[in-house]
C-alpha cells in the first residue's frame, strides 16, 4: 500500500483520483502525487532508514506505487555523494560535493523516474508506453519496459547520441529515428498514443516520473544527515529532476524531518539552449520557445519545457538563481571533473560545474557554502565529445 | 587501522611484512593479504553493517588501509543483485540472479580493486603508478590515479575499445598505445618500471586489489542474508575476482559468520581464449599460454593469467568447473539479459549468462539451485558489439 491520497494540478489545483490514469490536467498542467505525510511520518522514522536496501526504493513510504509486487527495480539510486576537496579548490568552493548520478542503471538519472513511472504503468496494467525522447529517457524507459514486461515504441531524432539508440535496441523496444528535432518526435508519438491508445510517457505528462527524480533530494538529505546544503546547482532541460527536489524539501519539512531552510535551488543551462535562465532575467513566470537550441550538452537541449514554470518558481522562492554556460565552459567543467577527482561526468554536469565556478567569482556562491553539483549521468554516455591523440609505440620501443 | 597481520605467498605460502612495498614473491607468485580474523570478528558484527555506507567500505574491518585518511573511493561497490525471473525461466533456472557490477565508477568491477589498490599506494607515498591494460583496468586506475592526486602511466594496445582510451586520457593519465597485445604492453611497463622506479601495478603483481574484488564475495553473502548461494558464474580474465570471492568465503568461515558450504566457482572463458578451461579438461594444475586469442569479450582475451592456479584450485575445491562458450552464444546470452530483463550487460557477463545455460542444459546445474551470474561492466562501455538498423521517418510520417 502506498500514502497517496490523490493528484494535484502543479498549474490550477485541480484534484484528480490517483486510482485513475492521467496524463495532464484539463488546463495542461501536469499533475503532482500528494501524500498523507503525516501518516508517512507515523509509519517510517530516519533510524530505520538507516538499515534499509542501497536503492531509491528505501524510500518505500515516500513513493507511489500500491503494491510491492509492481515495483519495477533495476537497483536504482542510492548514488553516491562524493566531497571533492581539489576541484572545490579549483573553483574556488571549499565546501563543494557532487552526486553522481551515473551509477545508476542505464548510466543517468533517468532510471529514477523510469523506476517510479513504469512501476504504475505495470500497477495500471497498461500494455504499451510511447514516448519521444533525445535519448537518455528513452533508454531508461526501454530498460525499466523490458524488465516489467512492458511494450515501448521510442522515437528520437536522427541525431541522437549513437549509444541511446543501441541501449532501446538492447532492451528490445521499438524504436524510431525522425529527421527532425524531439519537438517533431512527440508529435508523432502524439499521433500515435491518439491512433492506438499507448500511454504517453512524455515528459511531465505523466504524474509519476517526478516521484522517482525526488529521491534524489531524499537522498542528499539522508546523506548530510538530514542537514540542508547551502545550494544545489541542477543542469535544467526539463527540469523535473529539480522539481522533484524540491517537492522533497517540502514534503520532508511537513514531516519536521526538516526545517525552513532550502538550498539555493540553481538552474543551469547552456548559452545555446537557454529559456529559462532568459525567463529568469526577464523576470517572467514561464518561458518561451528557444529558437536555434544547440549545444554539446543533449540533456539539456529542451526549447519548452512543460514544467518550466515550476522551475522558476523553485530557484525563486528558495533564493536561488539560474545561470547559462557556454559549451566552451561545460567542456572544461567536464574536464576539471575527471582530472581533479577522476569523476567521468556527463557534459551536463560539466555545465553544473562551470556554473558554480561562475556564480563563485561573481559571489553569489560563498566560499564557505556547502554547494551539491548533480552530475545528472556517466561520461560513458558521452564518447562523441572527447577527441583524443594518443602516442602509439612499437612494440620493441620504450617510454 | 587495519587488521592485516602480513603478506603471504599463494604459491610457496612465504611471508612478508604488509608495511613494507611488495609486488610478487620472490618465487613469482603473487602475494595474498592476511588479517587477524578474530580480531575482525571482535570489531564488527553483521547487524552492525547494516546502517553502513552503500559502498565497499561498509566492510572497512575485512580491507588493509590502516588510516582512513588514505582511502581513496568513488563510491563503489554495493551494487545491486538483482532477482531475474524472467531470464531464469529462459534458461531454466527459476532461482537466478545477477550482480550488476555496471554500477560501480568507471562502469566495471575493476573499480573495486582500483579503490583498495589505489588507496595502498596513496599510503605508502608512492608518486608514479603504471599498468599494462585491455581497457578497463587503466580506466579505472587512472580514475581513482586522478582522486589520489597520483600519477598514472597506461600503456594499451591500439586496438583497445575507444571509450577506454578516452576515459584514461580524461582522468589525464599518461596514456600510450602498442602495435601489439597486452602482453606486448606488460613488457614496455617492465621496462618503464626498471628505468623510471614507477610501481607495477599489472595484476596480481601487486597485493592488494584481490582485498577490492573480494568485498563482491561479501556483497553477495551480506545480500542474501548470509546464506550461501549455490553457484556463481564468473567469466574469467585474469581471475582476480573469482580468487576474491573465494577468499572472502574463507575469511566468513574462519570467522564463523558462515559454515562449510561453498558455491560451486564456475570459470567461464570463450572459446577463443580458454586457457585455463584447457587446463581444466586436462586435469592440469596451472594454464598454459593460449596462442592466437580472440574474442569479441575483451576481458576475457588474457592468454595466461599470473593467478591460474589457484582460480583452478578454487573451482575444484568448491566442486564447480571451467567451460567455454563461443562469440556467437556471447552475444546471445548479452542480448536475453538485455531485452527479458532489462540488464544492459557487458559480452563477458553474457558469456556467462551462455554458461549457465549450457550447464543448465548438461545438468551440471540444477532447476532450483540458487545461482548467481557475476556481470562485470556495463555494455554501454560495448557500443561496438551492437549493430543496429533502425526505421528513419520524415516528419510528417506516422508509426
């Protein structure tokens, strides 16, 4: 059994059964999975976390799914939160972690919310999920689909990554190519999900994905012994994995796990693909279209997306902020990653990174804060962005 | 501290001092690590581990680092073991599961025996490590090389897989490419060694990653609750770590944390690199160099491994065996993880999964034994061994 008690509309308030599925609420909103927390508090305690399994899933009363048996786990989460004293001091923040979300299954923090989402697929009983994706999520997806027993149809762009395309034959979905942009994916996922009743995975427009990303700031609490970080600087394409966070922090505060305190919530994006840090200067409450987007960093090449205004509302009420790279930058916050600490982070994360150097110099960030850079997956994933020359010697010849 | 007592010799059971620097025996085997196990037992019990960190570390009392200032991790280890129902049916098997070593840093097992390696050589104040490599292994040692601030010297052979050149050339390590096999790699190391005073850190000529790979034997136990499954796969390369799930099941013993049952230990080769298969079927104590080895599994194409005999002496003091299985049922046995399970796995853990199979099939496994295949990497480190063709839509075309 689960403490859900129903679904709420991020946009109008609008309440839904959580026994039913939906996918957005009648105004286009996405929808938000609402618990009895204080039933959540009388049922678990931090103590008895502390002896639980090493996957998000220790977080049992915190997530959605009404039977056991519906979970579908590839022992996702419970990442490691790692200090990282020399590349603190390179930039400057001697306080500085990163959570490295490649260690999860498929590589990136897109298990997470494929765990939560394809666990309710299953409980539903639906039978075919459809979903554009630029890679990532699509093979997450294809893989939490495989491991239910679930069809998946994906369709990306003819220019995703090579790996993402592999890991969705891998994993035996049914998988398109489109010569076109993840806009053009989804609508012809959109066509498909009206002509034979798939379920649309969708970014945001199911409910359940955003309850598996939470784990993440479940996590950095548990792992901080339930003390707040000063900030967290998040790569944003979507956004959903910030969103998430941020909801923890709530829902952990209606419990007294936590006080008032937030981290400084930070959206990070690229130069190339940048429309919500351009809301954010604007002072506007939802973004727009970015025409153009290109950047190295695919995760967080999204020109709309669906939750961006509960981005901007998060990095405004906890007195964060949102910040654009270059790729240039993203390529050496890649770099002083696996140079300094020998983390091979995703070019995402490498944005995360310069960012904080940025928002170090300009002072936004102290030099004694406690900053958390979510590495959002593995470089592993990444290959296409590293050219390297390396000496080739004969056998006979010497160093 | 640690509770290591001293360095023993697994050939002629000689004795060193664990303070001092070693690499082999001077009879050329290589050096085992001993601890006080009554000690051990003394420090630590098994429900004590259960609120531990998530990672290999949680085993802190069975590893050799005396000061914890010298530990060097990424958080690797506990990595999930996954129940595979679906797979098992498959192969006919109903109890079966896989320990996902993909999840570790650096996406293979290697990353164990990196962390307690590495951490030694941060202890003893060494500056400058080097190592012949197929990939994996200097991808890993020249990740945790860069979190210890240490330098790392690689040498590969030129047709090793992209990724892992990347990877080693992003952690900075000194990277060099061969005209030639491994073997041709150890001995341009050798030289190095000699000329330059670098420590040799091929395998099994240093003591200490076996302590690394050992803590899968622990994961397992602790995972199933300390009852001793009834066989475990392990595709062998250099052996490192079916030697240190053995050891590990012997320390639990002599500890009394388990009894005298033991899993069968089952060497999986391919059949285009099976020495110590050879060896097997022959009766024979220690393997032969095996001439002309390919396979499409990298990390099995080890032509002989330093550590032969005594993988030998573990699979036949545990009644399990040796088999060899074609490139063909590699990729098959890769594919049935992926797609009934979800489980990108890496070819040398389909190798497995092809193994278990056919030893289904002769009845040398039964129906209902508990067995546990050991997968050592994500396939996504593997894009190479995946061919695919997939359907191209304009954007106005529908599915």
């Amino acid at each position: 059994m689960s403490y859900v008690t129903h679904l709420e509309c991020a946009k109008c308030r609008h309440t839904y059964s959580s026994s039913e599925v939906y996918n957005l609420c009648a105004c286009g909103g996405p929808l938000l999975v609402r618990y009895d927390l204080g039933r959540v508090k009388a049922a678990v305690t931090k103590e008895a976390l502390a002896g639980r399994v090493a996957s998000m899933w220790r977080y049992r009363e915190f997530l959605p799914v009404e039977d056991d048996s519906n979970i579908v786990s590839l022992g996702e989460g419970m990442t490691p939160l790692l200090k990282t004293p020399r590349l603190g001091k390179a930039i400057g923040i001697e306080d500085l972690w990163v959570k490295d979300e490649g260690m999860n299954p498929t590589g990136t923090f897109k298990s997470r919310g494929a765990a939560t989402g394809m666990s309710k697929v299953k409980e539903f009983g639906l039978k075919t999920v459809a979903m554009p994706t630029a890679g990532n999520a699509g093979g997450a997806w294809s893989a939490y689909a495989a491991r239910a027993g679930v069809e998946m149809v994906v369709v990306m762009p003819v220019d995703a990554p090579a790996i993402t395309m592999k890991e969705c034959y891998a994993y035996g979905a049914r998988t398109y190519l489109v010569k076109g942009l993840i806009s053009d994916a989804g609508k012809i996922v959109g066509k498909a999900v009206k002509k034979y009743g798939y379920f649309d995975a969708s970014t945001l427009k199911e409910p359940y994905r955003i309850e598996g990303k939470k784990t993440m700031g479940l996590e950095i609490l548990e792992q901080f012994g339930w003390e707040v970080p000063d900030a967290i600087l998040y790569p944003t394409g979507g956004g959903v994995g910030l969103i998430g966070i941020w909801k923890a922090l709530d829902e952990l505060e209606e419990m007294g796990w936590i006080g008032s305190k937030r981290p400084k919530l930070i959206s990070v994006q690229a130069k190339g693909c940048m429309p919500i840090v351009k809301a954010w200067n604007e002072g506007k409450e939802a973004s727009e279209f970015f025409q153009g987007a290109h950047t190295l960093a695919g995760g967080v090449r999204v020109p709309k997306a669906l939750g961006d205004f509960i981005v901007l509302k998060a990095c405004r009420e906890t007195g964060g902020t949102a910040i654009a790279v270059s790729d240039e930058d993203i390529l050496k916050g890649t770099f002083l990653a696996s140079r300094d600490e020998g983390m091979f982070i995703c070019p995402e994360g490498g944005a995360a990174v310069a960012a904080a150097q940025q928002l170090r110099q300009s002072g936004f960030l102290g030099a004694h804060e406690r900053v958390v850079i979510l590495n959002t997956g593995s470089g592993l994933k990444y290959p296409e962005i590293i050219d390297v020359d390396l000496p080739i010697l004969e056998i006979d010849e010497e160093i």
